[in-house]
C-alpha cells in the first residue's frame, strides 16, 4: 500500500432541493466531510441507512453533484468536469452498486455483460473471448458460465460477475456499496475473501459502503463512521473497533452480532428514532440519542478533533471500555 492518495474528498457537501415552487429549501445530504484514500488501500464508510454513505459514493463517482468542496482523483480535481469528462476517469474508477442481480441487464449473457466495459469504452484490439475467460477465472468462476443469464446464477454468483465487470478495465479504485448484501454469510465470507484477493493482485484502492461491521473489520484498513452526512469518527479499523472514542461508534460496535451463540455481550441501548434531515438538531446532532449527552453538546456543534491517529467529533471523547451512565445496557 502507496502513502500517495488516488482520492481525495475535501469539505464535500451535497444537497437536496424540497419543497415546491414556492416554498423551495434544501436538505444537507452530505454535510462537509473530508476523506483521502491511498493507492492500494481499503476505506470503509458504515453507518444506518439513510447516514449520506450512497450519496457519498455517488458524488465521488461523479453520478451525483455537489454543492460544496472539491473531489480530486489520481491527482486531479473531478468534481467541476461534466458527465462526458467524467466518462474516461469511469475507467480507472469502478462501481459496484448494491443489488447483484438487479445491477446485471436480464437480456445479456455472463460473457457480455463482462465485457461490455469494452465495447461503451470504445476499446478496441482485444480478444472478447479471451477477455472474458480471463475475467471469470479472476473471480473464482468458470468459463462456461460466459453462456449463462443473470436470472440462472446465485446471488454470490452475481456478485462475481459484478466484481469481474468492475476490474475489466484495469482500475485504480472500485466503489463498492454494500458488496454483501442479501448474501449467505458463508458467501458473504467468500465475496470478502474475493475482494481481499484482487486488491492483493492488482494492486487496487477500494472504498466500501457497509452497515455490516463484519464487512469492515475483514477488510478494511481504515473506517469513517457516519451520521446524518458528517463523519463523526475516522481512524484505522483496528483503533476504531478496539476503543471507539464516539458515542454513536460504541453503540454500533455493541449492536454487531456475535457469532458465537452462547456469548452473552451488552448492548447499548440507544432511542430507534434517528432525527429527520429536514429538521437537525443543534449543536451535536446525536445529543438528542446520546448516553452520555452534556448540556454543551445540545447548543454547540463539535468539530472533529485528532485523538492520535483518529479524528472525533464529539465534546466528550470515551475513555475505553467506557459504559454509559444509568440504565442503558442491555444484555443481548
């Protein structure tokens, strides 16, 4: 893994228009975050549904516009080009969108659909068959499958079509947004393994958008937790899931199943209602759910601050192991 980055996010906001003609606003979807990722390394966004992770990944792909801040990739700023200029950066910059099925046209084989890339590229001089074995045999599938349609693979099969789609053209970075979902955990296990392995090969930077913890601590080197489209902590994995200093990362981390049925953990109990983006609270906007609220915390915002290699955006940073004050543990 290079120190160099292939992308950086600064200060990126993005909104959305509400409201009609008259009574036109705006909703902050993604609210000033910042993040850098090097060549060769793995950054993981996790949050709730609904946190700004998508429409993050969105906007650094270019399918999304921003309102505020600068994206730039493999050294030069995207985020002011149209969608034409973006389509040669599209090529070093991959996307894997969340459905495996659904993301695969049901009218075209395994073979074409691998190399499609190709042909919408205008990449000529090369050998589709060959491209597409090579491709197959790259996520672990065999060449006759180039002869099958989506609707005759599994889910996990999907995906690996997906994943070959993703790396035809050679790419610096894939975007992959929740690369598991609505997989058997045995597969989710192989998918991972997968993805591991090709970043290994081919020397690829990976950005993944989960709110599966396991996803993040098999594969990521670095995480930004989410919340209501600001980040609220940012570190290395191993920093992050061993002693979170934010609140709202302690209650996520407390949440993740265990996979040993007879290990008994606390959870943190949090209230299930997450703000509306219409109507953010003040100051912290996770006060309004927060164990360890503060009467600062509900007028003044924080502002992320470095706590060794991490950045935290809270007034009130946990010690580790902390638990929360009164009855707000439960045993799960």
């Amino acid at each position: 893994m290079s120190d160099e980055p292939i992308l950086t996010v600064q200060d990126v906001q993005v909104t959305f228009p509400t409201g009609g003609m008259v009574n036109r606003s705006s909703i902050l979807g993604v609210a000033g975050v910042s993040l850098n990722i090097n060549r060769g390394e793995t950054f993981a966004l996790v949050g709730e549904s609904g946190s700004g992770k998508t429409t993050l990944a969105r906007a650094i792909n270019g399918l999304q516009d921003i309102s505020e801040g600068e994206i730039s990739f493999d050294g030069g700023r995207i985020d002011t080009l149209s969608r034409r200029a973006m389509k040669p950066i599209r090529r070093r910059m991959a996307m894997m969108f969340q459905d495996p099925v659904g993301s695969l046209s049901p009218r075209m084989t395994v073979g074409d659909l691998v190399t499609e890339p190709f042909r919408i590229h205008g990449i000529e001089g090369r050998n589709l068959r060959e491209e597409t074995a090579r491709l197959l045999s790259l996520v672990g599938l065999p060449a006759d499958f180039a002869s099958r349609f989506p609707h005759q693979l599994s889910g996990g099969q999907a995906r690996r079509v997906g994943v070959a789609r993703a790396i035809a053209l050679d790419p610096a970075l894939i975007i992959a947004d929740e690369p598991t979902a609505g997989l058997d955990v045995s597969v989710q296990g192989e998918v991972l393994n997968l993805l591991n392995d090709l970043r290994e090969r081919l020397g690829l930077a990976m950005l993944i958008i989960t709110h599966n913890l396991h996803v993040v601590h098999h594969v990521a080197d670095r995480v930004a937790v989410m919340y209501l489209g600001r980040f609220v902590e940012t570190g290395t994995t191993e920093e992050v899931f061993d002693a979170p200093s934010h609140p709202y990362t302690a209650a996520l981390l407390s949440a993740n199943p265990e996979p040993d049925p007879d290990k008994a953990r606390e959870r943190i109990s949090l209230p299930a209602e997450v703000p509306s983006l219409l109507n953010r609270p003040p100051g912290c906007e996770f006060h309004t759910r927060c164990p360890w609220v503060q009467d600062r915390c509900r007028t003044v915002a924080p502002m992320p601050e470095p706590i060794g290699t991490r950045r935290v955006a809270c007034h009130a940073p946990l010690a580790p192991g902390a638990r929360p004050p009164g009855n707000q543990m439960e045993t799960a």
